[in-house]
C-alpha cells in the first residue's frame, strides 16, 4: 500500500496539467474554454451562420442547439464552480443570457460580459462570471482586426474586476486568428500577440499587485513563434516583463487539440504569477480515437456530421491561492 499511494503522489507532481484529483488548494479557479461553434438557429444577415440553421448544412436545431448549452453547463458544473469561465467560439448575447439563465447556471450566480467583433464567422469571445465571488469593474473590447487588408477577426475581451477578499484582477480573453490563412494569419497572430503584450505590461505598470491573466484559444502552441517571439518568452517559460506561459512544459502527448495523432496546448493561460494550471480531461470530454490510437476530444461536429459530443477543445483552469 505505501508505494501505491507513492506512485499516485509522484504522478501528481509530475503531471499537473491533467485534471481531477491532482488539484492543489485554491481560493479561487478560473477557466478558459473554446466551446465549438455556440450557434443559436436564428439567421443573422450580418454574420455567415448559414451552417447554423435548421436549413443548412449542419442542420442546426432547437434540439441540437439545448443539447450544446446543456453540455456546456455540465462541464462548468463538472469543474466545480469556476469563479471565471472565458469562451471562445460564442455567436451573441442570446446564447450566453440562455446559458446563464436558462440552465442551472443561474442558481451560482452566473452573468456574463460580451462585446459583437468582427469576425467574419460570427463568433466572439465572452467571459461568465459569477456575482457572488466577482465584481466588475470595467470592460472594454481591443480591436485586432485589420481594416486596411480586409482581414476581421475576434476581438480580444478585456475585463477588470475584484475577487472576493478583495484582490484586483484584469482578464484578457483571447481567440487569435487559425492556421488556415496561411502566413497572412501568421502575420496577424504576431501582431495581436505583440498587442497583447504591450497590454498586460501597461496594466502591470499601472495596477502593481493586480492578478493579470491572459487566457484563450491561441491557434500556436508554446514552442511557436507568435508565443516565443511576439510574446517575448523565447524557450523559457518566464518573458522579461515578468510573465508566466503557465503552459510551458507541458509532457509531450497531452494538449487541450488533437490534430491527427498530435496532442497540442493552443489553449493557454499566461500571468504575472506562476500559478498552478491543469487541463480539465473528464472522461465524458474524450471519445476513444480508432484511427490514430488513444482518445480525442468528443466533439461536436467532424466536418458536417454530427456526433453530438462537447467540443473539439479541452478546458484549461488555473487555480489562485
């Protein structure tokens, strides 16, 4: 018995990043998630989410759609009541106020804050939060977008607040441009992550003390250029502002993306502490992965088929003492 429950120890600390049992005690645990194409059924002649209605191509539902909120509720619920949830790949205010008041959800409190961006899909980033244990403070939108080539993208959410106790905290939530624009989205994703940058050190200077964590879906993983360059963290895992990529050194094979047999850690968590971080890997969150071996994340939809699972992404939590 005593070297069972020395392995189970040593696989505590040496993989921190899987979730579960392994936690250590914190006061506080915020999340980031990209969710995977929250749609609601209605068609907005602004945005291209013709995929997402009864009569496209996804046939996106009522019941598809409850299905999806639902399930997102039971992964926030399944993390224990996280005080901060950031979401990437939400479509508006009507599937957040249905999320947060129309599931369980509400019972802790939830709300949340969500700015329209340009993006060319439709989707946002948003941020819920749960009054009981956060006070906003102020929020606004940083527009990364590039009128002058056509290129419209997320924008990146910004939201000040105070945790119960009384600590000051500014959240950055982040959706960067994908991979499939090439080296024009590599361009744009070095200067959004140059943007960022310069944001969390001017927030550093003007707020000493204050948490500052930058979240989100980063299309690069820590070892790609838009992390070691354009936010000035080089192969370490500490840049020189005094900011920590909480996600260096994660162990080859896990990651919150699978892309074929490779696990990446696109989702990210940067702050001005060195907090502890883990990805959230429940069980229900993976389906077994026939074609490249191991489990994958059980997504919603694989092309246009629909699986009906939770999202292709993984969450990520930190944990604040």
């Amino acid at each position: 018995m005593p070297s069972t429950r020395f392995g189970f120890l040593l696989v505590c600390l040496l993989l921190p990043w899987l979730s579960g049992t392994c936690q250590t005690e914190a006061q506080w645990q915020i999340a980031f998630w990209n969710v995977e194409n929250f749609f609601d059924t209605e068609d907005d002649s602004l945005k291209n989410d013709e995929a997402f209605l009864p009569t496209g191509e996804n046939h996106w539902n009522p019941r598809r759609y409850n299905d999806k909120r639902n399930k997102i509720y039971k992964v926030i619920a399944a993390m224990q009541w996280p005080v901060a949830v950031g979401l990437a790949e939400v479509e508006n205010d009507r599937v957040l106020r249905d999320l947060c008041y129309g599931t369980p959800l509400r019972r802790k409190g939830y709300t949340f804050v969500h700015f329209e961006s340009p993006d060319r899909r439709g989707v946002d980033c948003a941020l819920l939060y749960r009054r009981d244990q956060f006070r906003l403070t102020e929020t606004h939108r940083i527009e990364v977008s590039d009128s002058t080539t056509g290129f419209f993208t997320r924008d990146i959410l910004w939201v000040g607040g105070v945790l119960t106790g009384g600590d000051s905290c500014f959240l950055l939530v982040n959706h960067w441009p994908s991979k499939l624009g090439g080296s024009e989205a590599d361009r744009h994703r070095m200067a959004i992550a140059q943007r960022l940058r310069h944001t969390m050190d001017s927030l550093q200077q003007a707020h000493p003390g204050a948490l500052v964590l930058a979240m989100g879906d980063f299309n690069a993983a820590p070892d790609e250029e838009a992390i070691q360059k354009g936010l000035g963290f080089g192969k370490g895992k500490q840049n020189p502002d005094g900011f920590y990529n909480l996600m260096h050194g994660i162990p080859k094979g896990t990651g919150t993306y699978k892309y074929h047999d490779y696990w990446s850690c696109i989702d990210q968590m940067i702050a001005n502490r060195a907090l502890a971080v883990h990805i959230f890997t429940s069980d229900f969150l993976l389906v077994d992965d026939p074609k490249y071996l191991g489990k994958k994340p059980f997504r919603t939809y694989s092309g246009m088929q629909y699986l009906g699972g939770y999202s292709d992404h993984l969450p990520v939590i930190v944990s604040i003492p």
